[in-house]
C-alpha cells in the first residue's frame, strides 16, 4: 500500500525525514522505525544502512552514573557549539553507527542560523524521556532520546537524535471541523502521536491521516505489566472505546484477528477493525484497530457521544494495543484528507500529554 504500509504504526519514530541520526538499542525500543536520506536504522526490523566511522571523540565516559547534559539543556549546550560534549553523551551504539565526523557535519550545519530554541513535548515510557524542541522561526526541529534509569545505561545517555526542518501545511492546519469532539475514552489515555508536525506525529505526513491521533494507556511511565509479547499484558487492551460525538455508523470491520504476539502487525488490513461515524456535512471519525469481534454497533445505528463502540485491541498494522483517532471529510479513508480534530475549551492536546473524557 506504498506510503499507507507505515499508517498507525505507534512506535515507528518517523519516515522519510531529511536528517537522522540515531542508533536504538531493540531491547528497549522494539520496532522503532527510521528512514532518512543520510542513515536508516530499524531495530525492529534489523536493517541497517551503516555509515563508516572515523576518529571518535575522545570524551566517552563509561564508569559514570549520570552524564552531565540533563534534557532539558541539551539545545542550551547545542546553542553554545558543545558538539563534542553533546556526542560524548550519545550511546556507543550510537558511535558505531554514526561517525564523529558525519555528526559534527550536520549539527554544525542544521544549527547554522538558529535563534534558539523551545521545547514543546516530553514523553517519558519504559525507563526512557523523549523530548522535542523547534526552533524560534518555527522552521526547524529536533528528537532526543534519553535514557532515564535504563539498566546498563547512564542517566541522560542519548540514545537517539534527529534533527530536521519542519514543513507546515496551512491550508489545512488552521481549519476547525464544525463539530466538538470528546476523547473516544472513559479514563486518562496518553498522546503517544498527535500535533502539527512530523516531529510529534508521525501521520503529519501524510494527507489522509495527517491530524491523527495515537492513545495508549501508561502505569508508572510504561503501558504494560508483565510480558510484553501478550495483549492482555498492556493496559489499554480491552478498554472502553467511545463515540467521540454523535453521529451515525458508516462502517464497521469487526473480523480481524489481533496481533499475536505484540510487535507483530498485519499490513495489508493496516486499519484493522475498525468504525467511521458521520457526523456534519464532510466530516467523518475513524476510530481504528479494535479487539475482534469487540464491536458493539452495526451500519446504520445512531450513536450518542460517550456510547461505548467496542473494546481497543491490537488488530491491522498496529504494534501494540492503541487507539487511533482521526476525523476526516470523507468515509473512504484511504482517499480522504485528514481535518484538526476541534476538542471543547480550543485545547489541541500533542505527543506527551493526556486525553480524559471530561475535555
């Protein structure tokens, strides 16, 4: 399904950026994706475009605790040309796949010009804290990963940094759907992808999932408890999914087994089970990859916002049990363009914050 082959994949990091540099550990960071023009490392996948290395950086710490670039100071230190600081933190299997040469050539180049910058996301999960900042001018952005009590790591060690600039679509991104939406959820759910730009979410890509959300429910920082290849291991399998407005029911797919084990997704039903609601003129929800046969509702039926839909599952092209959301002017979703999603209150919740049914 060319392009579509990536849709609603929660933990890809991102596809088809113009800079990247990276190197994630697979046990921690099963089935990251990255493609870029410069390297291309999928952990998941275990393919890998490696670069050669040179000289490495003589500054590599390996018996300390904690090294001294906290998050939140990394573009402060970036701002200030501590390159060589900024690389002696980065993970070895970060310097094995990304020269110190090849790093210095596109730090000092990306951050040619820049005024400074803001960070607008944190996700922590899984003993690691993803951050992103962008620039003043809005034109330019960067994705570090580090790792937050991760066993045989450092504290603050990077483990993944990507870099590049921001293309915006406003033609799209100031419009607001006429209807309201609610969160599709009765409890607290987490943004894992959602925002205006590829940064925080990976759908900003592509036109018909472009303002599409990704929830999952987390405990203490990690959305499982117990083993991590079991659906019912993860906190938002099963739970309620609601109508996020009134409508009435277009589509249903119900019939699509769940992925087993997680980490294992289905491609060619990308969407898995799934229902699209009518709600005003041009404007469709698609809430996608339910549990088999979980859904509660039928073609035709009119649904009341908060009605329970069905249970979240793991079904179609989705790496571990999520809910994904979107609204669109069309119920063919694969042609259709993805339309800003208008929650009560104006808020517009991105990657790292929280979605509950009382916005």
């Amino acid at each position: 399904m060319g392009t579509l082959s990536k849709w609603l994949r929660i933990t890809v990091y991102g596809s088809l950026m113009s800079l990247i540099l990276t190197s994630c550990n697979p046990d921690h960071l099963a089935s990251s994706s990255v493609a870029t023009s410069s390297f291309t490392i999928q952990s998941g996948e275990h393919l890998m475009h490696k670069t050669k290395t040179s000289q490495s950086v003589r500054v590599t710490p390996s018996d300390t605790s904690e090294y001294p670039i906290h998050p939140d100071h990394l573009t402060n230190e970036l701002m200030k040309g501590n390159y060589e600081q900024i690389y002696s933190q980065t993970s070895q299997a970060f310097k094995q796949e990304v020269s110190w040469d090849t790093f210095l050539k596109v730090i000092s180049s990306f951050s040619d010009g820049a005024q400074g910058y803001q960070s607008i996301s944190e996700l922590k999960q899984d003993h690691t804290i993803r951050k992103v900042w962008i620039d003043e001018q809005q034109r330019r952005g960067i994705v570090a990963v580090f790792a937050d009590q991760l066993p045989d790591y450092p504290d603050h060690t990077i483990l993944g940094l990507r870099v590049n600039d921001l293309e915006k679509h406003p033609a799209t991104d100031h419009i607001q759907t006429q209807t309201i939406f609610s969160p599709p959820v009765q409890q607290n759910w987490q943004v894992v992808w959602g925002g205006s730009n590829t940064l925080v979410n990976y759908h900003y890509e592509y036109p018909n999932q472009r303002y599409a959300y990704d929830l999952i429910v987390t405990q203490n920082g990690s959305s499982y408890r117990g083993n991590p290849k079991k659906n019912k291991s993860y906190f938002a399998f099963g739970r309620p999914v609601t109508a996020p407005a009134d409508g009435k029911i277009i589509k249903v797919v119900n019939n699509i087994a769940d992925n087993k084990p997680v980490g294992s997704t289905n491609e060619q039903q990308p969407a898995g089970n799934y229902v699209i609601i009518q709600h005003a003129d041009r404007e469709y929800s698609m809430l996608a990859h339910f549990r088999q046969h979980s859904i509660d509702v039928q073609v035709g039926d009119t649904v009341k916002r908060g009605q329970v839909l069905g249970q979240c599952g793991n079904s179609g092209n989705s790496s571990e049990p999520h809910i994904h959301f979107q609204v669109m002017d069309q119920a063919n979703w694969a042609a259709s363009t993805s339309l800003p999603v208008q929650f009560a209150n104006h808020f517009s919740p991105i990657q790292g914050e929280t979605m509950h049914p009382s916005l």
